[in-house]
C-alpha cells in the first residue's frame, strides 16, 4: 500500500509540508521479477487530487493502470484510494514510479526495479551490491504553487533551487552537509548504479570523479555494453551502469548538474553531490573527520557534443527487426509558443515575453486535459463531447523549423485532440524541434511503448 500524504521535510534550512509516499522521500523502492504481476493501494491523504503513473511500463491491455490524471483515469481526490493492478511482462533493469498529477511529482516518486525471473540471470556478472540513484529537483517552496503560478502568469515557472541526489541536495547547498547521500563501495568489488532522472524538467550530467561507468541498460532493456566517464538523462530517463572498486581507497563525488541546449532560457546551474565512500576510507572506520571527497571535472552546460557522442553510443545487445512496411508516417512539431494576452486578462496575467503567455505545442495545437471524465473512459464508453479526433497527423503549415518563423505560427489552438491507431499498425513517427521562442531539448515518453530509434540529427527532418 502507499499512502500519500503531507510530511514535514528539511531541505535547504527550510521546513516544508512536502507531498510523500509513507512519509519518504523520495518514496519507496519496489522490486520485482519480470513476468510478477504488481498490485499497489494507493491512499490519498494529501489535500491534492493525485495519480501513480509507473513510467516506462509497458501496459499490455492494462491502460486503466497507467496513471496519468484525467487520460486513464480521474483522479485520486484527497481520501480516496484507487488499485493499480498489472504484469510486466518482457522488461528487466530499472523503472520509477512517480505523481501524474500537476507537479506533484516534485516529490512524490521512488525507484522500479525489475529483476530477471527464477533461474535466470544478468547478461553481466552479477555486481556485488545495487544501488538506486534518483536525480531530482527541489523548489524551496510548494511545487503546486510554483506551477500554479506560471500558470496564472502566462510565464516560464520558477526554476527549482537544487538538484537532489536520493533527496538529498549534498554538501555544495547551505544547510546540507551532515545529510549528503552515501554510497558505499569496497575494494575490488563491482557495483550496479540504478541511476534515474526524477527531474521535473532538466537533463542532467551524471559523474563519479576518478571512476568509469559502464553501461548496461536503460529504461527496462539492456544495452551493449560501452564505458564512460559521464552519463546524461533526459527527465524520466533511467541508465543502469556497473562502477568498479578499482581507486585508492578515498571519498569521491558523485555530482548532478544540468544540461541545458536552450539559449537565453533560465536554468538551475547548481550541482548537487554523493559521495562514492570506500568502506576502508569511511569516517566511521577510521573515526575520524572524513577528508574532503574528490570533485570530478564536468562538461560545460550547453556541451551538446559530449551528450551528442553519449547518445550516439547506445545499441541493442541483439538485432532488432525494426518494421520497414510502415502503416501510418506522423510527423510532429513539438515547440514553445506564444499566445497573445486575452482581451479579459489583466497584464499580470500575460507575464510571457511582449506581454503575451507561454503555450507549448505539437503540429501547433496544445493539448487541453478534460475536466470531468478521462479521455479513456470516454472512449470506452463512447461518451461524445469529451474529445475530437482530428488531431493533425502532419503539421498544418511547412516552414523551416529551425530559421527565423513568423509571427503568426506563434500561437497554437487550444484543443482536446487525439488522433486514433489501428491496435497493431506500425507507426513511424518524425518529431522535429521547432525554435519558435527557442531551440530547446524535448524529451519524448510514449506511455505503455518501447520505440526504436532510427535516426536523429540536428536541423529539419529530411525525408
């Protein structure tokens, strides 16, 4: 069982009533075997409508599970309950959990391990012990008024005032030293990372001075094995890598910070910090005040090369048949726009750059959650008025996405729009960044899919 609820958490020198799962934060870890079927009573005592959404889960007839608030489900209202029941079926490594409801999932979010079934095994040695790393972002204020506000101004919300590494900001941040995340590592022996992107928004770098990373999975599939010194997540992205005991016996960093593409935006450019401990180099065997831990070199924030070559990197460990007589071929703009301030808003409420309002959009509409009914209850049971399905499969205007664009592709339509597959049809889908407002990072989750990669590039898609 979870239970959401309101706890007093610490961070920064300041007390909040944070959001959390059985008073954790981050919430608990749920292992399980692939093939187990999972089923968790969620409690709602916060005061805030909620949802659980088990990212990267592939649900296999089992949609009303998924999560997202007022898409597979209404929402969990403050003392309710609601049962998740489904089967991962075909994925091991590492998955999370989190809120899909507002920003709830600031701090309401926790680890998903899959381990292999009874008699079989890693297609690595097996490490000596595993160890979840959650990234996340935390605001010295309530995220749900954070967003409440952008939302309210028209405005890009406030960035977060730190970064967290298992909840924890580390020693960098004021009032954080005495809690900074430990992981231990002996001599000799190799470890697993379960490392995950908890972020609201932010890719973030990933770093352990003086050690290589070797991965091995990511998302719930393993990889080909490649090593690196640095690992880049988008938000919601998880990598499992193998470190090795194979330094000095010492303390070293492990640090998170950002990587941000888009220019003249504001970002976070703290970094947050663990440390990497070697059990015959720890305060507590030596008792002792600990040296000071090893700090890595990062890259620079905007270093697209580095996380171009990351990426570039990753292969299935065997080959996959990718589909070649394709079904259906969407194309997608995925951008910023701009609205342009209602005529019944006061100025306070058009904070966006000229006096107009932060819109995000795809083939220029953005998307307007339901209020009453969710989009698949709505469609289960044939309910009209909740949804149209002429969501554009192509963008409704050609321009170069990547050069100057004009005025008037700026300001998307509001609209609850879906565009309607044939269950087993093979899709091909071309997402391509726009630079209206700016070119920026967008990362992509298809709910209840995996997807294959076949090209990605820089520019405007070329057929």
């Amino acid at each position: 069982m979870k239970q959401i609820e309101a706890t007093k958490v610490k961070r920064l020198c300041n007390t909040h009533n944070t959001i959390t799962v059985n008073g954790m934060f981050p919430g608990p870890t749920l292992e399980i075997k692939n093939g187990d079927t999972l089923q968790v009573l969620v409690v709602n005592q916060a005061r805030y409508n909620v949802t659980i959404h088990w990212h990267g889960v592939r649900q296999m007839r089992t949609g009303w599970a998924d999560g997202p608030e007022f898409v597979t489900q209404c929402p969990i209202r403050s003392g309710g309950s609601y049962t998740y029941r489904f089967t991962v079926q075909g994925q091991e490594g590492t998955l999370w959990w989190h809120a899909h409801s507002s920003w709830l999932r600031a701090t309401v979010y926790g680890a998903l391990i899959i381990r292999p079934r009874d008699g079989e095994s890693y297609p690595f040695p097996k490490p000596k012990r595993e160890t979840p790393i959650l990234l996340g972002e935390w605001w010295d204020a309530n995220p749900i008024d954070v967003m409440r506000e952008a939302t309210r101004t028209g405005a890009a919300p406030n960035v977060s005032d730190a970064y967290t590494i298992n909840g924890q900001p580390g020693d960098l941040y004021k009032c954080s030293s005495k809690a900074t995340t430990i992981v231990p590592i002996e001599s000799g022996e190799t470890n697993l990372l379960r490392v995950i992107n908890a972020a609201l928004n932010q890719p973030l770098f990933f770093k352990v001075a003086n050690h290589k990373l070797t991965v091995v999975g990511a998302d719930a599939s393993y990889t080909k094995p490649f090593t690196t010194s640095v690992l880049m997540l988008g938000p919601g992205q998880t990598t499992d890598v193998l470190i090795q005991g194979d330094q000095p016996p010492s303390r070293y960093y492990m640090v998170a910070r950002a990587y941000e593409s888009a220019q003249n935006a504001p970002f976070d450019n703290t970094t947050s910090t663990a440390i990497l401990e070697y059990k015959s180099a720890s305060c507590a065997a030596k008792k002792c005040d600990a040296s000071t831990p090893v700090m890595p070199s990062l890259p620079a924030y905007n270093d697209t090369n580095t996380v171009t070559a990351f990426c570039q990197r990753f292969r299935s460990r065997q080959k996959v048949e990718v589909p070649t007589d394709i079904d259906e071929n969407l194309f997608f703009t995925v951008g910023l726009g701009l609205n342009n301030c209602p005529p019944n808003f006061h100025k306070s409420r058009c904070q966006g750059p000229n006096g107009t309002r932060f819109t995000a959009s795809m083939n220029n509409v953005s998307f307007v959650l339901p209020r009453n009914l969710s989009l698949l209850q709505a469609h289960q049971q044939g309910i009209p008025g909740v949804f149209t399905t002429d969501f554009p499969g192509t963008p409704p205007l050609k321009f170069d996405y990547t050069g100057n664009v004009s005025r008037s592709l700026f300001q998307p339509v509001l609209g609850t729009k879906l565009y309607k597959l044939k269950y087993g049809s093979r899709i091909q889908i071309v997402i391509q960044d726009t630079s209206i407002v700016t070119a920026e990072n967008h990362p992509t989750h298809l709910h209840g899919f995996n997807f294959y990669i076949i090209a990605e590039g820089f520019g405007n898609f070329n057929p």
